[in-house]
C-alpha cells in the first residue's frame, strides 16, 4: 500500500478575463547570476543553478524511528463498536460543519502567505485552503499570534509593492523576535476577497501592548467588511507570558487581565462603529497560567453577554534553546519517542477538560487558539516528519473527543520546521513552488473523518488492551456509526507489526463492504513519500495545492453472517474506515491555477462577476488602463491610489498576454 511521491508537473497560469484588451510586454526569467571576486580584484558574473535554501522549513533532518515496543501490542484484535450514539457513555460533543483543524498565521507574514494585497491572493493558498473546505466545511484562519499585540493600523502604507502590511522592528522583548506589523484597510479585503473564494472565515485579535489608548481598527474595519466572516476577536494573545515579555510590570496576574478585558469591553460598548458587541475571545493563555486562574476570578458571569468563545494556546514543548539561546537543550532524537503515541495526546487534553465543561455551561465553545508540535518553531526531524502528522491526528481526534470545537496549526516562516505549509523565500519564489509540511496531511484527514454533515460525535475506544501504540476512534454521523479510525505508530520495515483490527457491530450488523482511506509513509522518520489515500501534495518546493496521483481507496468485504470487517493496518500508518460513502466522499477540488509566465504574480482564476461584488462594489465602472511594459508612459493607478477608493486589481495572463484590470 506505500505508494511512490510523484512530483508535480509544470504547467502554465492561465488567467483569463473577457473585454479586456491592452498592449502589454511580457518579460521573461533571466539566468540566474552570481558575482565571483577575482584575484585581481575585479569581479564577473556567472549563470548558476537555482539555489537550495538551508532554512529550517526546508531541513533535511532525518532521525531513527524508535525500536519496535517490548512487549509489542496485539498484531490482531477486536473492536466491538455500539450502532448507534445512545449506547456510548462520554461521547463526545457534535461538531460543526467547520473543519476542526484550522490554521493560525503569524500576522507579520499574511501578505506572504495569503497575498500581497486584496487584488493578489496565492493561489496555492485558495488550492490548499479548498482542500480542506471540501472535506472538512469551512476553514477557520486565526490571523494574529505575537504580532497582533503591536499591530497598527494607518490609511496610507506607501508600500511600492503594493503591499498591505510592513513590517516593523521586532520586539526584542519577545523570544522569538516577531515584528509588529503595520496595516492598511485593504488587508481586510484580502480576507474578505479570499472568504469569496473558498469558504473560510477569520479570527483577528485586538492589540493589548497600551490598555490606555486602545486602538480599535482591526474590531472596526473587521466587522464592518468580513461580517459573518468575521469569527471573534482575540482579546489579548498569551497574556500569562506578559510579564516575562517584558509587556507588564512585575504582579500583573489573571485578575489584572480580568480588569483589563473590563475595560476593552467598556470601550467596545461606546463605540459605535462597532455594532457586534459580543464577539471577544479569552483568555488565550499559553499554559503558565492555568485557564481556572482566569475563570475563578468571575470573570465569565462578568463578560459573558461581551464572548463570543473561549481559547487556549499551547505546545507541548519548545526548542527555544536551539533557536534563540533561552531555556535549557532538547534533544530532538531523545524526545522523539514522546510524539508517537497516544499518551501525548491524552496527556495534553486533560488539563482543559475541566475548562471544555464550562465552556459548554456557558454555552461557548472552546478552541486550541494556536498549536504545534513545539513553540521556537519546532524540532528539526520531528515535527516535519510523517510521525509528527499521526501525532497531530491523534491530537486532533482527541481534542475532538475531549470536546474542544477546534483548533489552529501554527504557521511561522521559513526559519521554523513545523509549518503545514511554506511559501518560497523571495529570492527563490521565481523558480521554487510551496513546500508542504507532513501535518498539513493531519489536517486533510481529520476533515475527511469528521465530515461536513455538523453531527459528528467522537469516541476513543481504548481497544486492544489500551496499547499506546494502537489508538482507534469511532465516529458517529446523525447519531449513527459511520467511520472508525485507527493508528498504528510502531515502524517495522518486515511487516510484522502490522496489524489486523477486527471489527463487530454491537446492536447491528456489519455492511456487505467498506471503504478504506490510507495515510502512510515508509517511517514515522520520512518526510517525503507520504500519502493519503494513494495521493500526495508533493515534495518540498513543487507543491501547487493539487493532489497528485489517482486516488486509491481500498474496498474490503465483511462476513455479515459473523458480524465481523478485519481491517489490515500498515506499521506505520492510519486507516479511515467509511461504513458507508456517498460519491462526494471521494470526488476532487477544481483547482485554481497556479504556475505563471515568469516576473508575473500568481493570482486565483475567478468569476469576473464573483470579484466585482467579493468586497462590497461594484464592477459596472471601470478606471484607466495602462501600459504594463517597462519605462512605458501609463495611466494606471497605483497601488495606493487605487486603495483609497476600495479598488482591486487582477492582474490576468493568457498565454503571453497579460491584461490589467482596474474596478471600481
């Protein structure tokens, strides 16, 4: 069932618009030159090969799988599952048509993630994002992190690119050196254009660094151009770690916080451009403060009418000594073993379960605001490896059953190792594509289990005498068993610790047949090869956003008479059992196109239509048309002009012809 990567092949961008005609000259890539220093002193150029880049996102670390366990579990057991939701004791709440994982992504680098500008959106992002939309329902973006804690907003950033957030200095303050970013109102229309295409919605946060002067922008701007897109407002971002930050004066503790959060909400309420007054999000600690510090300090029967949810924020280590010299050494090959197996994930949502119960007393629901595999941006060898994606689907599923409604992969630059997803460093972008990160394919699968029906209920079943190694879940739909899923997180190349889960229906009667979706790897150490049912994103630099290959899902007959289905499970690997399927289960995404003439930008293929009206204006006047060429007189607009009156721009190629558009 291990099935080779196929890296993907290229093809051309094809953006096109009817009614558009301008002149235009398309330039193309110039060879690459390096300046080689010569022994006279003088220097020369030469034409080299495309770079290999040695940031972290892009490391080649791979480490030994651990041994096989001994004793090892059961290579043959059986699961005997109740029918039907009525029958099982602590099943889990039922789950919205969101896609439980989501993402959060550090504000300082949206525009090189999301786009530029509300005009130029990655492509590969929208394919990405709408791999998980189609599965999963629509996808929450957490749009925030450190960097929203300074964040602020000014009419005119002057940008020449067109961007629609700089950068500032980074705080030094913090340890892993995140700027502040300055943002202008076309960063909004950047979500709001993306919400048009691919069903996703967003969590802003509102900066806390001056409790004296709050600036509201990002709550003013937020609500009045995303609306429903708009998911709540992150009121304060780990605000335990304030005083170690260098953000609070010594005492600052959970009931300063509560008296904080007081007077946001005090503001919020005068303020008028600010209609939806019950959208805050708290407390987002990280864990040096326990969330029951907060809620003991009445701070829930205080601003309950004001929340919109409740969050959390944690990782479950950190390599903050590797990367910034703080802390104490981990080594990764030592701490590798703690990621592969099911205790992580117990471990981890058993501290919030209390807090998942009052969050659902007060009717909220309860998120893992930003996670991953550790804070300090990861370990090399484990956290972009095929381990690190069961560790992150046994996270999620368990999260899941623990009652959290969602949670967030924390995405960073390229200087970390845990992203689900890397754009090219700039200097590379012309000749790399995206790179994937092995829990970007946690994130594909888990929306595959929970479905879009927004019934899904989730129970761990502790089979096969509760094996660490061998966890299953069972997934309920309309009340009704419809999926079962099981991890196996020994590696063994011999195939001996394989195993075969046998599966009885307690109450009802096994189906003629089911349907078996794969996730597998050669080891819980590789990063490249991975697979989910048969297909692959690819290997890093050559990801579009497309699946590649045929889809393989695997049929396999059950014994009606016996009550019985045995399911093989490779050693390593993850099954997704489907009682029964429909035919959007396994159909595909139309992709949007994302490989251009070179020196022009990836933007999505849209509706001519669907863009004019994505952000509120309409597309029945059109502004001036210019020469795109090269020292040509033009009377196109500029970026900024054009962002004072609300405009977008899609810059369209068609095979050598690029045409720009401007609407109003």
């Amino acid at each position: 069932m291990r099935l080779n990567v196929l890296a993907p092949a290229c093809s051309a961008l094809l953006f096109f618009l009817q009614g558009v005609d301008a002149q235009v000259t398309v330039y193309g890539q110039i060879p690459l030159k390096e300046t080689i220093s010569q022994s006279n002193g003088g220097t020369s150029t030469a034409s080299v090969p495309a770079a290999t880049s040695t940031l972290a996102a892009y490391d080649d670390t791979v480490l030994n799988p651990p041994p096989i366990p001994d004793p090892a579990p059961s290579t043959a057991f059986t699961l005997s599952i109740p029918a039907v939701n009525t029958s099982v004791t602590g099943l889990s709440i039922a789950h919205s048509t969101d896609s439980f994982y989501g993402f959060s992504i550090e504000m300082s680098l949206l525009t090189e993630v999301l786009g530029r500008n509300s005009a130029y959106m990655q492509p590969i992002f929208l394919n990405l994002m709408a791999l998980i939309a189609r599965r999963g329902g629509r996808v929450r973006i957490r749009a925030g992190g450190n960097t929203q804690e300074f964040a602020t907003y000014e009419e005119e950033l002057l940008d020449a690119n067109g961007y629609c957030i700089t950068k500032q200095s980074a705080d030094s303050e913090n340890p892993t050196e995140t700027p502040a970013v300055i943002y202008n109102m076309d960063m909004f229309y950047l979500f709001s254009n993306i919400s048009s295409l691919v069903d996703v919605a967003w969590f802003l946060g509102i900066p806390f660094n001056d409790t004296s002067n709050w600036r509201l922008a990002i709550a003013e701007y937020g609500e009045s151009i995303l609306g429903d897109n708009l998911l709540g407002l992150q009121a304060a971002n780990e605000p335990d770690l304030y005083v170690d930050h260098g953000r609070r004066d010594e005492g600052y503790d959970a009931t300063s916080y509560f008296g904080e959060v007081q007077e946001l909400i005090s503001v919020i309420n005068a303020d008028v451009d600010i209609p939806i007054k019950n959208n805050l999000v708290i407390p987002s600690v990280s864990g040096q403060w326990a969330p029951e510090l907060v809620w003991d300090t009445g701070i829930l029967d205080a601003c309950i009418n004001s929340l919109s949810a409740l969050a959390v924020e944690h990782y479950p280590n950190n390599n903050c000594y590797a990367t910034y010299g703080t802390g104490s050494f981990v080594d990764p090959q030592t701490i590798f073993p703690d990621y592969l197996n099911h205790t992580s994930g117990v471990s981890l949502v058993q501290q919030y379960l209390n807090s998942t119960s009052i969050a659902q007393t007060y009717n909220r629901p309860f998120y893992m605001l930003e996670m991953n595999t550790a804070s300090c941006g990861g370990f090399p060898g484990i956290s972009d490896s095929f381990g690190a994606a069961l560790w992150a689907l046994d996270y999620g599923l368990q999260m899941a059953y623990g009652n959290f409604s969602g949670a967030m992969l924390h995405v960073g630059g390229q200087n970390v190792y845990y992203n689900p997803f890397t754009v090219p460093p700039t200097n590379e972008s012309t000749y790399h594509q995206w790179t994937i990160g092995s829990i970007f394919y946690s994130a594909l699968v888990i929306a595959e289990a929970f479905g879009t029906t927004g019934t899904s209920q989730i129970m761990d079943l502790g089979g096969n005498d509760g094996s660490i190694y061998t966890p299953q879940y069972s997934i309920y739909e309309n009340g009704n068993l419809a999926k079962i899923a099981l991890f196996n997180y020994i590696t063994d190349e011999s195939g001996a610790s394989d195993y075969n889960a046998t599966i009885t229906i307690d109450g009802g009667t096994v189906p003629a047949q089911v349907y078996v979706k794969y996730l597998l790897s050669d080891s819980v150490s590789t990063k490249n090869n991975i697979t989910w049912a048969g297909q692959t994103l690819g290997t890093k630099y050559t990801v579009d956003g497309i699946l590649k290959n045929d889809i393989n899902v695997v049929t396999i007959a059950c014994d009606t008479s016996a009550n019985t289905c045995t399911i093989p499970v490779n050693a390593p690997g993850f099954a997704l059992v489907f009682l029964t399927v429909t035919e959007s289960d396994f159909s595909g995404v139309t992709p949007f196109a994302t490989t251009a003439y070179t020196k022009t930008i990836n933007t999505a293929t849209v509706d001519p239509s669907v863009l004019a009206t994505s952000n509120g204006h309409s597309g029945d006047s059109f502004l001036v048309v210019g020469s795109t060429s090269k020292k040509s007189q033009s009377g196109a607009l500029g970026m900024n002009d054009m962002l004072k009156g609300g405009s977008v721009l899609l810059l369209a190629v068609a095979w050598g012809a690029i045409a720009v558009l401007f609407i109003r």
